[in-house]
C-alpha cells in the first residue's frame, strides 16, 4: 500500500510540475499544429483498404459457410433418399428369394415333371448307378 501512495505521489508531482511549467515562446498558430493532429488521406487509404479487405473476407467467409451448410443439407437429403431406396431394394430381394425358393421346392417340380413332361420316379429296380472309375 506504502508502493502505491510513492507512485501515486510522484505521477501528481509531474503532474502539476508539467501544468505550471511556462509555454514555449514560438507561436504556433492553429494551421501549424493541424497536421500534427489530423492524418492525411495518404495516411488513411491503407488502414481503410485494409478493413475494407478484411470486410471481404469475412463476408466470403460468411458467404461459404452459408454455401457449405447448404450444400450439406442437399447431400443428406441425398443420402436419406438413397439409403430409403437401398432399404425398399433389400426388401425386394428379399421378396425374390422366398419367391425362388417357393418355385424351386422339390415337391413342386416333381409334380410339374409329372404333369407336363409325363416324367415318373423310376422303380428302384431300374435305378442304375454310374461311378467315374478311371480305366
């Protein structure tokens, strides 16, 4: 607390020591120090095209977010009409499956040898065996 009062003390001192000092005996009139206060167009142009670029830029940026959520959403709706159209697929093979094995059920092509083709079961009398022996 000690250190802040010293400090406190000599910034006043300074202070006041700069307040009761006498001005310099060369007028300065109000064109004189015009410039020392007020920065040129020279001075201007470059920090004004500087936030005039970074204005772009955040713009752009703005811009390609708006474009990438965008685009995002096309590519999952994309997605979900896909993966709809796999499903409804997979159903339908599976569909074509039970429909294969109901046609290619031994009972039923028996019967249609029997009807169509007027093809019988043998006796087993007349079933003969062939082995491939090699010779």
């Amino acid at each position: 607390m000690k250190g802040i009062r010293q400090q406190w003390a000599r910034l006043r001192a300074r202070f006041l020591r700069a307040e009761g000092e006498p001005r310099t005996s060369v007028k300065v009139t109000a064109q004189q120090e015009l410039p020392r206060q007020l920065l040129g167009v020279a001075e201007l142009a470059r920090p004004a095209g500087v936030l005039a670029l970074m204005v772009l830029l955040v713009l752009l940026s703005a811009m390609l977010v708006i474009y990438s959520a965008y685009e995002y959403r096309n590519l999952f709706n994309q997605h979900q009409v896909l993966s709809s159209q796999g499903d409804e697929l997979q159903v339908e093979w599976g569909q074509l499956l039970l429909e294969e094995s109901a046609w290619s059920a031994n009972n039923r092509v028996e019967t249609l040898a029997e009807k169509k083709l007027q093809m019988m079961i043998p006796e087993p009398q007349g079933i003969e065996i062939v082995r491939n022996e090699p010779r």
